[in-house]
C-alpha cells in the first residue's frame, strides 16, 4: 500500500509540512517494500486549487492513504471520491522519518 506524508523538503530527514495543498514535497512510501519515492508540488504556488490539484495528484499515484495536517474542503471531498484516507497530524514537530517510524510500529 502507498502512503503519502507531506514534507518539507525531499529526503526522510525533512520535517513533516502540516499543509497538503501547499505542502513543497510529497514522501510516497510503499508500506510494502518501505521505499520511499519524493514528488515536488508542482502546485504550491498556485493561486488557487492548490489543495485540488494535490489531490489529483494522489489519484495519479495510486495512493491509498495521505498523512498531513490539514485538508481544505475540496481536497477532501476528491480524495473521499477514491477513497484515499486522510489521516491528520498535529505535530509540527516531526521529521519524515518519525512518522514512517509510527507507521511500521
């Protein structure tokens, strides 16, 4: 199963980014094999849909389980459409690797 984790920048070392529309990077792991793959958000800038185009983004990489802070209103009605579970997280305190750490355990 692929799970996407937003983050900071594009390594396992980089803090965890609450935002998911306008997260910089998107960590996929693949809870199968435990490789992590990154994708820039080619959207973070965007004036608007940022959240949108994000969740497309999901669907394109066939995951099934996103982990940010925050979901705006259309984010969460596309990715409750695929069934992509949103899990949220308050901690900004949080590197990339903690949170794969949590998923493991």
């Amino acid at each position: 199963m692929k799970t996407v984790i937003t983050a900071s920048g594009n390594s396992v070392d980089t803090q965890f980014d609450k935002r998911f529309g306008r997260a910089a990077w998107f960590c996929v792991l693949d809870e199968d094999t435990n490789e992590t793959l990154f994708f820039d958000n080619a959207n973070i800038s965007a004036s608007n849909g940022a959240g949108t185009k994000a969740a497309e983004k999901m669907v394109e990489l066939g995951v099934k389980k996103v982990i940010s802070g925050d979901f705006g209103p259309k984010a969460k009605d596309l990715l409750d459409k695929f069934d992509i579970q949103m899990v949220i997280i308050q901690d900004d305190d949080l590197a990339v690797k903690d949170i794969i750490k949590k998923i493991k355990h």
